[in-house]
C-alpha cells in the first residue's frame, strides 16, 4: 500500500492523472491477492453497466454514507486497480460501493466477495478492444451461475442481455429501470428470434424469454419510485428521467444493506454532479453543462436533455484507446432527431463527426480542436450545451473543474 501511494502521488507530480490505476497496479503487483484481502470484513456493492454505472455507484455510495463511512471509486477507475486503490484508501470502512467495468466484473465480485450486484445494462461500447454485446452477457451468466445463494442481484428487468445473464443467479430482485437504446437488443439472446415490444415490455415469440416482473420501478411520471412497500417520491437534481431509473436500482440495492427508500432517496437528491457530468460552469459569459456521450446508448440518453435546451450544441469527438479508436458508431446515433438544430463541432475526430451531423441534416455554425471556441459563436446569454465522449470529456472536466 505505500508503494502504491507513492506511484499515485508521483503520477499526479508529473501531471500523468489522478494516480488511482498506477496506484492499484503497483500493489497488485507485489499481492496479486491484496482486492481479497483489503474487502475482508466488508459490505460489498458492485455496480455495472455499460451507461449509468458511475451515477448509480455515486447514488449508493451516498446513501450508504448514512450508516457509516464507505470505499467508493469516485472517480472511475472500475478495473482491479482502481478498486484497489478505493480499497486501500478506505481500509477501515464498513462499507464498500464499487463501479466496475463490464468485463472485469466476475473477477472483481468474486474477489472482493461482493454481497450485492447491481447490474443495469448492456450496449455496445468500445468493440476495438472490448467484446461484442452478447459475449459480455454471456460471461455475466457465467458469473451469475456460480453465485453463492447469500449474493443478492439487483437486476435491469427492461433489459434482454440483463435478464437473459442474470436469470441464473439464484437470488434475483427485479427492477424497472427502463431501456432508451434497445439495437443491441433486437434479437433473443438465448435462441436469437425478433423480440416483440410493446407496452407491457418483451418478449420472445419463439422462446418465451419474457421480461420479468419488476418489483422496484419508476413510475408513470418520473416523479416517484414504487417499491414492494408503496411508491416513494423522488425530485433528483441530476437530469434526466434515465437517472430516475438508476436511483431505482441504487434504491433497492440499499434497502438490502439496510437503508430506507426514503432516507435513500434523500440522500440521491443531494447529488448535482458525478464527477463533472452535468455540472455547469461558465465560459467567456456563456453558461456551460458538460455532458457525457461516449456511445449510441449513451448519446440517445442525452437527446432527452439537449432536444428541448435553446443552448448551442457543441459536440466533442475523440477516438484514443480509452474511447475506442474506431469512431464509426457515430453513424448509429440518431440524431437526425435533433435536425435542423444549429451545433460546433470538435475534438481530434471532429471532422468524421461533422460529415455524420451534416448529413443528419444539423446547422454546423462551425468546427474546430477547442471545443469552447464555440462560445465566439453563441448568442448573447445563449448557454452551450457540451457532449463530448471520453477522453474529450474528461479533459473538459478538468479545466471547468479544477
């Protein structure tokens, strides 16, 4: 553990990061077994997804703060050596809220001997150097198989690929925390027929995998969460009816470490940011919102935010390895829906995203590397709405906030 303090502070010296993977990387090294030994004695939440995995680890970490003190990963670093570090620097917290990445998860549940697994959803993201959707359900049932009978799962009933992985965990509770991006789950993911969607959910007409009931879900209107005991209601700061859904599932995962829907909700209603999503800040008189679309499931979820907004649309593209360097799932995001909407354009890939919103049908006012130079652009007290995938995003996250 000093040698990994002493790598992360050195990272963090030379401006190379914030030290929490170097950190992790050195202690694994000297203790393969140290996740094992650092988690002893804890109670263990592991959160995953492919979108909403940050925020829903963030909502339970904060509502478990009720109760005692807690290891959280706040800023996410969701593989071993990140949750090392978490670990490390927790040592004595009762509790332990994780985000883990979506192909390191059996590993690092097993590992830490996770008492709950909250697992939201899956979509295709990163495929250059990660694994097609059905691949990851797959060793997600794996997982789920081999759970002892005591891990509880909270799982995403709106979901297929969810269902469909998580359906062979002995313990299930099901939530309704709603599915916006359903191509990657078009077809059956036990014997690959069309599945039907209607009002009620989905189905398949040729297996009968179906979703299942929802103990946990939102309501109509967004604006309460029913539980098994009655609805509860809910005022987040955070937009967004997604984040609804996912302080449903953070609610029921807490219940069963002993925290109140209510008492839960309150403390989700404190949260405005989640490590620079959606904060706001101000550039060249222009007020700014920094938002997160790192895939077409994730910039679907931001079209319920910047549809209705009179902000410039300023988009940001990168393709390093930590996005993935194919960049050509753009050309799945519907925003055709966001036509003739007047936008910037840029990052290091901004030119592959300027062809995609030209031909969307977008109003390109103008492209460039600096995103903000967009703010040359804006009306007079017109706001700018940022969407930047990840490396983008988390650039930007460090020169609003430093």
């Amino acid at each position: 553990m000093a040698a990994g303090r002493a790598a992360s502070m050195a990272s963090r010296l030379l401006g190379r990061g914030r030290g929490q993977v170097i950190g992790g990387r050195v202690m694994l090294k000297l203790d393969p077994r140290l996740l094992e030994q650092l988690s002893a004695g804890m109670d263990v939440t592991a959160v995953s997804a492919t979108n909403g995995k940050s925020t829903t680890t963030r909502m339970i970490a904060e509502a478990l703060r009720t109760r005692g003190p807690v290891a959280h990963n706040l800023t996410g670093a969701n593989m071993a050596p990140g949750v090392a570090t978490a670990l490390a620097d927790h040592r004595k917290a009762p509790y332990a809220a994780l985000e883990i990445d979506e192909a390191h998860l059996p590993a690092v549940a097993k590992a830490t001997g996770a008492a709950r697994l909250v697992l939201i959803n899956l979509s295709r993201d990163q495929l250059d150097r990660g694994s097609e959707v059905k691949m990851l359900a797959e060793r997600w049932r794996q997982m789920a198989a081999q759970l002892p009978s005591q891990t509880e799962v909270f799982a995403n009933a709106d979901d297929p690929m969810v269902v469909w992985a998580a359906q062979a965990a002995p313990n299930i509770t099901w939530v309704g925390c709603g599915q916006w991006w359903t191509e990657d789950s078009a077809l059956c993911p036990e014997c690959g027929a069309a599945l039907r969607r209607d009002q009620a959910g989905w189905s398949c007409p040729r297996c009968g995998l179906a979703r299942p009931p929802a103990e946990w879900f939102v309501a109509p209107d967004a604006a309460h969460i029913v539980t098994p005991a009655g609805a509860v209601p809910i005022r987040l700061a955070l937009p967004g009816r997604f984040n609804v859904g996912n302080a449903a599932i953070a609610a029921a995962a807490v219940q069963a470490a002993g925290v109140a829907p209510e008492l839960a909700v309150k403390a989700f209603e404190r949260i405005s940011d989640v490590d620079g999503r959606y904060v706001r800040a101000c550039v060249d008189g222009h007020e700014t919102r920094l938002l997160l679309g790192k895939n077409p499931a994730s910039w679907t979820e931001m079209m319920e935010l910047v549809a209705p907004s009179e902000a410039l649309l300023v988009t940001v593209l990168n393709a390093r390895g930590a996005d993935g360097r194919d960049p050509s799932w753009i050309w799945d995001v519907p925003f055709e829906r966001l036509a003739p909407r007047r936008c910037w354009v840029a990052g290091e890939r901004r030119f592959d995203l300027a062809v995609r919103l030209d031909t969307a049908g977008l109003d390109i006012a103008g492209v460039s590397l600096d995103p903000f130079d967009a703010a040359g652009v804006a009306a007079e007290g017109q706001g700018l709405d940022v969407v930047a995938n990840y490396t983008a995003f988390q650039e930007l996250r460090a020169r609003l906030v430093p």
